[in-house]
C-alpha cells in the first residue's frame, strides 16, 4: 500500500481546474510548458517543467516523457479523494496506441495500473506501461502492483518518482527481476513533490503549509481595512475550492474571520473524502462563538488560541461545538508560528492550506514555514488605502520594500501561470 500524506489529460493542472490556459510572462516561453506538452527532443528530457536540471530523473526520449505526462496528468483525477495515498496515473501503450489508462481514484480501493490493465484487456501482452510513481510490491488494502504488471506479460514500465516507502517501494527491482525492461525515475525529485506534496513531506514538527492568498494587481487583499472586497471571479473560486479538498486544515488570521466570516468549506465539484478541520488563529478571544466556521458543532472547527484568551469565550466556542487549541504565546502576545504547527501536526494534520491574512502570510513566510504559495491575481486595482497581501512592518516604508525577512529570491514557479476567466493563477515554492 502506498501509504502517506497527500483534469483531463489535455488541460493538466495542480489542483486542477479545468479548461483553464497556460500563459506565461514575456521571458519564459523557452522555460516554461504546461505538462500536457510534449518535449520537442529527447534533450528536452533531461530538464524539468521550467528548465531546472534534474535531481534525479533519468533521460527520457520525447516520447516516453508524453506518456508520462499524461500519466502524471491522469492521476491528477484523485485529487482529494485519495490521502493519504499519492496521486497515481497510469497509461498503457501498444505502439503509439493508449489501450488502457487508469487513475487512484479512491482510499483503499484499486490503484492506478490496476484500473488500466482491466481497461487495457487482452492488448496488455506485449504493451508498455507508463506511471507516474513506482509500482508498489506492498500486499495491503489492495494486491501488488508489481505483480500485476508481471502476471500481465507487460514488455516495458516506465515510472515517474521512486516509492519512498520501506514495503511498497522496490517495485522496480522485483519487474526486473521479472525480465521486464523499466526505465526510472522519469520525473525530477522536483517535479516528484510537485505532483505529491504529502507524500514526500517527511517532517514531523509541522504540517506541509500552502498559503493561498487573492490580491489586486496592486498588491492589495481589499480597498480598505474591516471592509471584505470580493476580488476574484466564479473559476477561480471553484479552482480554491478543489485545492481545499485535498488538505486536512484550511487556516485563517483573527482579522479575516472578523471582517469575512468565512465556513471554510469545500463546496465543488469534488466531495472531500476526509472534511478539511476549519481552523481560526485568535490568540486573545476575539472571535464570536457565533463565527460561521463553527456554524456545524460537529468538531471540525478549530480555534486556536493561547492562554491570555478569556474562559468565558472559550466555554463559548465549546457550547457551540467547537474545539479550543491553546498554543504557546510570543512575547508580544500573539500565537507562536512554530507551536501552533507543532500542535496541530501532533493532533494529526499533515497538511494546511492557509487562506490569510497578510500579517499571517507574512509572518508564515518570515517563519520559513510555507512550503507552497498560491496567488490569485485579479485585474483590478485598488489603491493606496487597501490592505496589503504582504505588509511591511511599521517601521518600514510602507509599499516601498518587501516584508523584511521573506527571502523572496528564492520563491521559483512550480508551474506556468493560468487563467481562471480573467484572474491569474501562480503556483510558487521555495528552493531547497
């Protein structure tokens, strides 16, 4: 079993909208290709999506990284509905003909080379098969896959990204073994954490963190303080709404759970297979009991908060079904980043998507903490009075530097920006 954390083919997308188009800015289309792309030589192969070297994959020809690409872009199908098993895709090939393809579609139910070797039939003698991680020989929930593939008289498997797990990875030696021709790993350790960031993620002292964040051109999350501004259109909004239903805790700052009073539900086309916890950071009991997030008294909504919060606000969030976290305090008596993480990692979240505000962004970012940032950028501006998505502290000059002790320099693309109707969506994450 592949256990651990955690589109069509032809539009490819994490997490995944789809119909949306690949754009890039002026400068990058050498670098940057979407994965629905082929390479257009096999030296193209031996980059990853946006020109970086790779790590670890190993040289493929143009046509072997098609097929797995569009491995890579099927498994992307399971997405929340999966976790903590990876996302896994899997093409079968007779030639240049796909005769089965298949995708983990559920927790505990069959894999992804499974599903295509029964869509696949009798044309799978002979056939070769791309995936985009190793072939797990672990017996669990369900049987090896290795050992289907070998039953199967499979000629050829290219794989993705190695299994790092003690009883499902090795996958590759036991089809070799076999007298089967494997070729891996295809993708580079970046690209590998890219596709499946919960199952790579190997701390313990805190989750896997993506802050999301929707802002003006101008850098702005509304026009003005206390006032909510709607900033982003119906595809993005459906685009936030299916990257929440693959992580296990959706975070908001004080300041945003007064001014917009968020559920922090996942409401979409995707149905979650473990409700995301909604968690509200309030460090001296500011939030009303009667805050949406809690609207549900079934315990999935969280309130962390630290001892100088009142009892009486506490019994509150209680009474109403929600749960008090107390975390430790910084001197100047706001929650401490690092506790809370630590907490929460140890009350079982392994990821979190946090959706602001700014100083929470911002200090996340200083923290060193946000493994994955998400801006959605809508074409409007709103001037100088807004409120800014990254505010620099008080004794900067504001709108004039970046916020001291984010190392900016080191944030790169992990994939080319999109459209999502008229708003722009970038993907970024930190260099190792």
């Amino acid at each position: 079993m592949r256990a651990s954390l955690p589109g069509s083919p032809e539009a490819p997308r994490l997490p995944h909208s789809k119909g949306t188009a690949h754009i890039a800015p002026e400068g990058w289309s050498s670098k940057v290709r979407s994965l629905s792309e082929s390479p257009t030589d096999a030296a193209t192969s031996s980059v990853d999506r946006l020109g970086v070297g790779r790590a670890t994959g190993v040289p493929l020809s143009a046509r072997d990284r098609s097929f797995l690409d569009r491995a890579v872009a099927i498994g992307r199908k399971g997405w929340g509905r999966v976790h903590p098993n990876p996302l896994v895709g899997c093409v079968i090939v007779r030639g240049d003909e796909v005769v089965g393809e298949g995708w983990h579609a559920e927790f505990g139910g069959p894999h992804a080379e499974v599903v295509a070797l029964r869509r696949a039939g009798k044309r799978v003698r002979g056939a070769e098969v791309f995936v985009s991680l190793e072939p797990c020989r672990h017996v669990g929930k369900t049987p090896a896959c290795s050992g289907a593939l070998i039953r199967a008289g499979v000629l050829r498997v290219v794989y993705g990204a190695r299994d790092p797990g003690e009883k499902s990875g090795g996958g590759s030696e036991e089809l070799e073994a076999a007298g089967i021709a494997v070729l891996g790993p295809g993708l580079s350790d970046r690209e590998a954490r890219w596709e499946n960031p919960f199952f790579f993620h190997e701390r313990e002292d805190r989750p896997w963190v993506a802050l999301k964040l929707a802002m003006s051109l101008d850098g702005f999350l509304s026009d003005r303080a206390g006032v909510r501004t709607p900033l982003t259109g119906e595809e993005a909004t459906t685009e936030v709404h299916h990257l929440r239903a693959g992580f296990e805790g959706i975070l908001v700052g004080t300041r945003t759970a007064l001014v917009d009073d968020p559920r922090l539900t996942v409401r979409g086309p995707v149905e979650p297979r473990m409700r995301p916890r909604r968690i509200l950071l309030d460090a001296r009991g500011r939030i009303g009991s009667d805050a949406r997030a809690l609207s549900w008294g079934n315990g999935e909504g969280w309130v962390v908060t630290t001892a100088a919060s009142p009892a009486v606000w506490r019994e509150g969030i209680q009474e109403r079904g929600g749960r008090v976290i107390e975390v430790p305090a910084r001197p100047d008596g706001r929650v401490d980043v690092d506790g809370m993480l630590l907490r929460l990692r140890e009350e079982g979240l392994a990821s979190i998507l946090c959706e602001g505000g700014g100083e929470l962004g911002v200090e996340l970012l200083r923290r060193g903490v946000v493994d994955r940032l998400y801006l959605v950028i809508a074409p409007r501006l709103l001037g100088g009075n807004g409120v800014p998505a990254f505010p620099v502290p008080a004794a900067g000059a504001a709108g004039k530097e970046a916020p001291r002790g984010v190392p900016w320099d080191r944030w790169r693309p992990g994939e080319a920006p999109r459209l999502l109707g008229s708003d722009l969506w970038v993907a970024l994450e930190p260099e190792a």
